[in-house]
C-alpha cells in the first residue's frame, strides 16, 4: 500500500485525507515515481530514478535509450510486468513515454513526459 499522489502533493479525499492505493494503482504510482524522478536524487534510496531527463540522443537512438533507461529506471519495482513502450518528442522537445505496466490480471498505461 502507498499514499496516493498528485501533482507532487498528496491526493485528498472528500474529507480532505489522503488516502491509501493498491494493487495496479499502487504500481502505476510507482513506475510513474520511477520515470520521472532523476536517478540519485531522493537522499534515502540513490538508486531511485532514471537518467531520463539527461537525453537528449539523434532522433534516431531516441527510442532504444529512452527504452533501455526506462526499463532499468522500473527493474527493481516487484511483481511488475513491462509491456510496449511508446516515445516520441513533444512539440517543446520533451521526451513523452508511453508504457504498459501489468500486476497479476492487472494491467494499465503509464505516460511520463521528461
């Protein structure tokens, strides 16, 4: 079990508490964690991150860095399954990955723009 976050914050309930998730929830909130946060910058777990925000690679590595980055930045999360992953460029020049994450006979898509 985990807090739910948004936006960086806790997500509150209706009462104004946050609240627990599990499950495929749960893992997608950590996947997400995972891609977006720079590998080595949460004091208390170095190894946490990806070096994501760091590529800036030919349009033509783009994809198998992004890839292999993100597959290393999600390898320790446990019981997590990795499906297809999408990246492409958004019109800023940001790197946009798209990628299916499953959990038992779950399954969602997480999106992470760096």
């Amino acid at each position: 079990m985990d807090t739910a976050l948004l936006n960086g914050e806790f997500d509150l309930d209706g009462r104004g508490m946050p609240y627990l998730i599990s499950g495929l929830a749960e893992l997608m909130q950590r996947v997400y964690i995972s891609l977006k946060m720079k590998r080595a910058s949460f004091i208390y777990s170095r190894s946490l991150g990806s070096e994501l925000d760091g590529d800036t690679e030919l349009e033509d590595a783009m994809h198998s860095r992004a890839e292999l980055l993100a597959r290393e930045a999600v390898a320790d999360i446990p019981q997590t399954r990795l499906g297809k992953l999408c990246v492409s460029r958004t019109d800023d020049g940001k790197i946009k990955i798209s990628l299916d994450v499953s959990i038992m006979d779950e399954s969602g898509t997480v999106e992470v723009t760096v």
